[in-house]
C-alpha cells in the first residue's frame, strides 16, 4: 500500500514507522518545512511539509497513486477556529485531492458526552456539547461519507507524556467531582494508539472504531495507586473546570468492536505500560525535574553505586542487618527473573540484552520501601535508570581505586565484563574513566573505602541516610 500520514507527531509518526516497518510506502505531511526536514534525516520514509488547511498547499503536492490516508494532525491545543481549519476543512482537502483513497481520520473519545458513569460503545449518541466536540463529529462525517472509518482515541500518554502522572508528581493533579471518586480515565498508550492506526487502514475496516485499552478506572483509583507507588499524598477532591475545552464526561469507553477486528493492545492498562514501558516514568520524572523547582519524591531505600567489587553487596548487607531493611541486590534480580547466570546472560544476549534485563529489575522497585539495594557498577550508564536512581532512595557512591577493585575480583568468574584480552586493571581504569561522572552525579555521599573496613563503611552509610532522611522529612512536614 500507499500510505499518506497528514501529521507526523506523537502518534503519526509511530504509524509511519510501523507501515514502512510491514514494507508499505510511506508519505508523512508536517505543517513546517523544519519538522519535515528533521523527519527526513532520522527517517527511512518520505516527509514533505504541507498545510492541509490550505487547500492550494494539499492540490500542490508531488503525490500520486495514494491508497489510504490517515489524518492526525493536530490542532497544537487551539480552540474551534483552529479546529475548523485543521480538522473539518484538511479532512474535506484531503479527500477532494486523493478521491480513490480510503480515509482514516483520527478523532476523540471526548465525542461521548456522557456523565453517568456508564459504558458507550460506537453505536452510542455522540453529540457534545462543546463547539470543538461538534468540529470532531462533522470531520468525521467526511470521512465516514466517503466510506472510510473513524478511530475515536482515548486520552494518548506515551514516553514523554502522561498528563495523570506528570501532574501528580507536580502537585497540580485532582480529582474531579462524582462524590469524590473523580471521573473515568480512558486512556491509550500511543503504541498501541498507532498499532490500531495501522491495523485499521491495512484492514480498510470501514465505521467508527474506539481506540482505548482495557482497563478504565475512576481518577481516585488511579491516584490511590499511583501515589501508593510513588510516596505522593492523594491529590484534593474539587469541581469540575467547567472551562474544560472538550467538557467534562464519565462514561467507561468500550473497546470490543477493535477487539473482535484482530486488534490487541501490548499494554492493557497504565499500569501494564509503568511497569513494561521501559521509558516511561523515566521520561516523565526527567519532565517534573526539568521543569519544576519541587524536588521528586525519594522513597525510603538506600542505594549503593560504584565499579564491580567496591563492596555494595558486602556493605549493604551488614547496612540491613544494622536498621532491619531488607537487601536487594540487582544483579540476583537479573539471575531469578531470567533464570541463568550473568555469564549465560551475556553470552546469549550480550551487554545490550543484559542491560535492558537490568532496567527492568530496576523498575520492579517502584513502590518498593525500606530496602537497601545494591546495583550493578553499569546501571548508571543507561539514560533511562538515572531518574529511577534518584527516585528510588538515597544514593551512596562506594569508591575504590581500580588496582584494588581488580584484587578483589582476579577470583570472581562471573564478571563478563573483565572477560578477554584488555588486562582487568586497565579495563577497571577505563570504566571508572567512562563511569565517574555519573556516580559523581547522581550520588548524594560519596565514600572513599581503601582505608576503611566494610563495618565501617556501613556505619557510615547508615549514620548519613539517617540524617539525610530526618533533614528531608523535616522539610516535607515545614513545606
């Protein structure tokens, strides 16, 4: 197939990458000449810019033989002149310029007004009350007149975005009116919102489609949980924004006609999705620490960083033993979960394979609370741990210099890493090179352990998590 994408953002371009992924051709439209010069040079597709609310721009494109195109381009948050022009009037170009080709236009949940709480289906009344809702309805009406389909997406979170969780942790979230319970949330990662792109117009599945996962639940559900998670107090109960630009609804958005089609989400609730995605809540944590000057919530945990054979394991243990935390080790996670050693683990998968092993030890942690958890000396070099690091307790960073640190593991043969011809000490010398700025970083005590016995250390780790942790709760109960 032929495929044109008007708008290649947080969902389009992902049903770009999987069309061309499956071998169909693939033609992205972006409203700026820029984004579409950036989506060329990361991009094995075709990206033009167009604005397909002019319709001079949409009969002017360089494009012919179109089988199907799927409109999801964004309004970039305006009101219903926007709206008119992006949605009602593209949609009208798009079909005017590509008669032949079946249509697909990506549209709302926020189409069903309804408020009591109950299921809605496609065959449900949609007919909002807002004038945006009302634009929604008449673009798909476009579609649907010419025999194409209509994807009714559910609230879109995503690496990178997850307005639930994001507000949380910045402490704007609430939970909106029904007697305390706050409304449903139907919501949709965009994987799976791209996913049910594709499947719909490879399918040419004509009609109306809700794209939502499987799991709805209230506002305060999901807060109950998430805050369990994450240490947050339950955001407060309010009223309604009546200035909410789609409205307020309550309705619990059915999911079975895409089911019974062939389509099946990868992740069947948020919660699937916190704990699988690799990316997501590291995403939204770096969001919250770029962009607020309130510090991320750390757990009660103490972390130990620092090169193989610095004594994270040795020390965290006795640190357990003396404030009757339990120990948790990564690196034993790894080998439970996997059900083969290290060296097995990086024979068959290699560094990479092990390392995504280790992110996803890392995030069983979330919610996890008085523990003392040794980590593996590469954590620290995936992008996406850090964050988690810096959530999951209080960080010490044991420091060794190599030449002892390779004393202490010439008799270890499960450090694959120190496998092969580079001499342990030099290759000790240079991951400590590589490494040091990011122990440096996310550490918040560093202690230098040469002269020190592992007791010692211990006692210092403890003494300073103490400390750091009175001083942390003090400010939370000022604050």
């Amino acid at each position: 197939m032929k495929v044109l994408i008007a708008g290649c953002g947080f969902v389009g371009e992902r049903v770009a990458d999987l069309l061309h992924a499956a071998g169909h051709e693939v033609i992205g439209l972006t409203h700026s000449p820029e984004s579409a010069a950036r989506l060329a040079a990361a991009k094995p597709w075709r990206t033009e810019a167009c604005d397909i609310s002019d319709r001079d721009s949409v009969a002017k494109l360089n494009v012919t033989g179109i089988d199907a195109f799927i409109h999801c381009a964004s309004s970039s948050r305006g009101g219903a002149e926007m709206y008119q022009t992006v949605y009602v009037d593209g949609m009208r170009h798009l079909v005017a310029a590509f008669p032949q080709a079946f249509a697909l236009y990506t549209s709302s949940t926020s189409v069903y007004p309804q408020v009591s709480g109950e299921i809605v289906d496609e065959s449900s009344p949609a007919e909002p009350d807002r004038d945006t809702g009302r634009l929604l309805r008449e673009a798909e009406n476009i579609a649907l007149n010419v025999g194409g389909a209509v994807a009714r997406l559910a609230g879109i979170y995503g690496p990178g975005r997850s307005f639930v969780l994001k507000n949380l942790l910045e402490g704007k979230a609430a939970i909106e009116g029904n007697n305390g319970q706050g409304r449903l949330l139907n919501q949709i990662h965009a994987d799976d919102a791209a996913a049910a792109l594709t499947h719909i117009v490879t399918q040419r599945l004509g009609g109306i489609f809700n794209v939502v996962d499987d799991a709805q639940m209230t506002q305060k559900q999901c807060s109950e949980r998430l805050c369990a998670i994450f240490g947050l107090k339950l955001p407060p109960v309010r009223e309604p924004d009546p200035n909410r630009k789609r409205g307020w609804s309550h309705k619990r958005v059915s999911n079975t006609k895409l089911h019974a089609s062939g389509w099946k989400p990868r992740y069947p609730s948020y919660f699937d999705a916190l704990r699988d995605d690799p990316d997501l809540v590291p995403s939204i944590f770096s969001l919250v620490q770029g962009a607020s000057e309130a510090p991320l919530p750390r757990q009660p945990n103490i972390l130990l960083i620092g090169l193989m054979g610095s004594g994270k394991t040795t020390v965290g243990r006795i640190v357990a033993q003396m404030i009757g935390f339990q120990l948790v080790d990564t690196d034993h996670l790894i080998v439970e979960t996997a059900g083969k050693s290290i060296p097995d683990i990086f024979a068959s998968e290699g560094e990479a394979g092990f390392r995504l092993r280790e992110s996803t030890a890392l995030r069983s942690l979330l919610g996890r609370r008085g523990c003392v958890i040794a980590t593996g000396g590469g954590i620290v070099t995936q992008p996406r741990n850090l964050p988690l690091l810096r959530h999951l307790g209080y960080a010490v960073w044991l420091d060794a210099d190599p030449e002892r640190l390779a004393r202490r593991t010439a008799m270890n043969s499960n450090r694959p890493l120190l496998n092969g011809e580079e001499n342990p000490k030099a290759k000790l010398e240079r991951l400590l090179t590589e490494r040091k700025p990011l122990y440096k970083s996310l550490a918040d005590l560093r202690i230098q352990t040469a002269e020190l016995t592992p007791q010692e250390t211990a006692y210092g780790v403890m003494e300073s998590a103490r400390v750091f942790f009175a001083r942390r709760q003090k400010l939370e109960s000022v604050g």
